[in-house]
C-alpha cells in the first residue's frame, strides 16, 4: 500500500492505475498541543517577562540555522544590547532558545562559550517542541515539509527560511 500525505505527489510516481487508485492520502503527523504561555516558559526555566526568540535547529537540513542565527544574535547585541523595546515601551530581555540537534550540541555550546554576549543564548540538542512553541514570541525555522504544518498549530510571529537563502 502506498501512503501520501498529499495526493498530488502521486503524479510523481510512476505507478499502475490500480495502485495509484488503492493509494491512501494521511495527513502530516504533527503534534496539535497547546499549551499556556507562562507554563510553557516555567517548564523550560524562561521568564514570563522576555523577549523568546525560538530556533527551529535540529535537522539535517537546517545546519545553516545553526551557523547563521548565533552571528546574527551577536550583531544585533552589539546594536541593541541585550533588551529589546516592546510596543509596550517596556525594556524586553531578548533570550534565544536554540534547538540544535544533538549532533551539533556540543560544537554550538562551545562556540558560544567563547563569547559573553551570548549569555542570554541557550541551547539544547532537542526540546520539547509543544513547549517551545508555546513559550516563543517569534521562532526562526527551515521552511522543511513537517515544520510549515506545525507552524500552523503554533501561535508565534515566525521567519522560514530554506537552505537556498
């Protein structure tokens, strides 16, 4: 049995018309929790008062995230500092909490240890994804196949980007 989570992939594969027709559409796995902002950040050891910044960096194909968004962070502490000015007029902390995948782990932790400015900069092989969503103001991600339908489940401000960029 040949199983597809969109139909139209099937004019892609080269099948009999018998098998095409016997073809059952799923849908895309994805984890439908919400959860309270405030509970989420307690969870995680994040402030209900800050500025979270989500990064997406875990997989395979979002290596760059991994190399890109730290030197992106240390250029906008080196402008802004390590607050960030809500509409609210309030000086937000800006903390970013980094999925990395565990393979680039300890290399990430390593290299931002190296400098201060990343302090309010964490970072994790793999989080609880229901709970970063839930506790993220905005999130950085790869525009991969199972992030676009989470990122329709989730409610923060978020930036896709793919390899190419």
């Amino acid at each position: 049995m040949i199983k597809v989570t969109h139909l139209k992939a099937l004019d892609h594969l080269k099948l009999s018309e018998a098998k095409a027709q016997a073809a059952k559409q799923v849908p895309m796995p994805i984890r439908e929790a919400r959860i309270d902002k405030a509970l989420a950040r307690e969870r995680l050891g994040l402030p209900l008062n800050a500025l979270i910044t989500f990064v997406m960096g875990g997989s395979q194909g979002s290596v760059f995230l991994n190399r890109l968004v730290p030197k992106a962070y240390q250029v906008l502490q080196a402008e802004a500092g390590n607050k960030v000015r809500h509409q609210s007029k309030d000086q937000l902390k800006h903390i970013v909490y980094h999925s990395s995948g565990k393979v680039w782990e300890v290399g990430l932790k390593e290299y931002l240890s190296q400098d201060s400015s990343y302090a309010d900069y964490r970072v994790e092989g793999y989080v609880d994804s229901v709970l970063a969503w839930s506790a993220a103001d905005i999130a950085i991600t790869r525009a991969g196949m199972s992030t676009i339908p989470a990122l329709s489940r989730c409610t923060p401000d978020h930036v896709t980007l793919s390899s190419s960029s």
